[in-house]
C-alpha cells in the first residue's frame, strides 16, 4: 500500500516539476537570456523515522543573488506564481483566486504572467478572481474582457476599489 502512494506520488511529482520547469523558463525568459531561470527538483522517498522532502534549487534568470544568498523580490515572485500555476494547471480547480500577486513584478512581468496565465485558463477552463491595486493591470483585464465576450459564456466584472 505504501510502495503504491509511492510509486503514484512519484509520477505526479515528475509531471509536476516538468510543467514548473516550463512556466519558470516562459516567465523568465528575456532577450538577453532567451532560456530563462531554470529550477532543478530532488524528491527524497520517506524513510521509517523521517518524512519525504523536495529540495529545490533556483538558477534565477539574472543569476545575481543577493549577499545572503536570497533570491530578489521579483524572482521570488515569479518563482511562487510557478508553482501556484503548476498546482493548479495538474489539479484543476474549478476557480482561481490571486490577490495582490503583482506587487514585486515590473511590466513586462506581468505581461509574459497574463500571456501564460490567459492561455492556461482557456485551456483548462479556470475561472478566475484577480484583486490587485496595480494600473497597469487595466490593459490586461479589458484584453481578457474581450476575450470572455467573444466567447459569450462568461461574465466578467471590473471592480475598482
């Protein structure tokens, strides 16, 4: 029984990382480092007195880490929407909620972010709640207001607070 959570949850934990490497590269990807950031997975198995772990490691697309070792602001970021992405792209919520996510990202951040998350959400059919403070934003929500109103099949609505 064990060996079987296992062996399952080894399968989902490649396709998983599979797809983390991939958004991570989309969403860091420049015209100076067209290959982006890339982040390295090891999943170490449960042993009787001690749990399983994932060790990750992050190259980051600057290559620049703080004096402590840190990853900046923005490449934490970018880093934690992958994952948000990737958990949601394999388990498939029927509703994504991001609140304030965009704090640390520059424009171009954010739009290779709505590029990748609109064609997430079409594919996977997400309906999605965004709250943010940001106006920059405006642009990217009226393009995904266009894209729901020539589908016909969702309701949007633009809330300013």
């Amino acid at each position: 029984m064990i060996e079987e959570k296992e062996k399952k949850f080894g399968i989902y934990f490649q396709d998983w990382s599979k797809i983390v490497r991939i958004i991570y590269k989309n969403l860091t990807a420049t015209f100076t480092n067209p290959l982006g950031g890339s982040i390295f997975f090891e999943y170490i198995s449960p042993h009787p007195k001690k749990k399983g772990e994932v060790v990750i490691s992050i190259f980051p697309d600057s290559n620049i880490l703080k004096s402590n070792g840190q990853l900046s602001q923005r490449e934490h970021s970018l880093f934690v929407l992958t994952l948000f992405i990737a958990f949601n792209y394999i388990n498939a919520p029927s509703i994504i909620i991001l609140d304030d996510f965009d704090t640390h990202l520059d424009p171009l951040n954010l739009e290779k972010f709505f590029w990748l998350f609109k064609k997430l959400e079409k594919k996977k059919k997400w309906a999605s709640i965004i709250v943010t403070k940001n106006n920059y934003l405006k642009f990217y929500f009226f393009q995904l207001l266009e894209i729901y109103k020539q589908w016909n099949v969702s309701k949007v609505h633009l809330f300013r607070y």
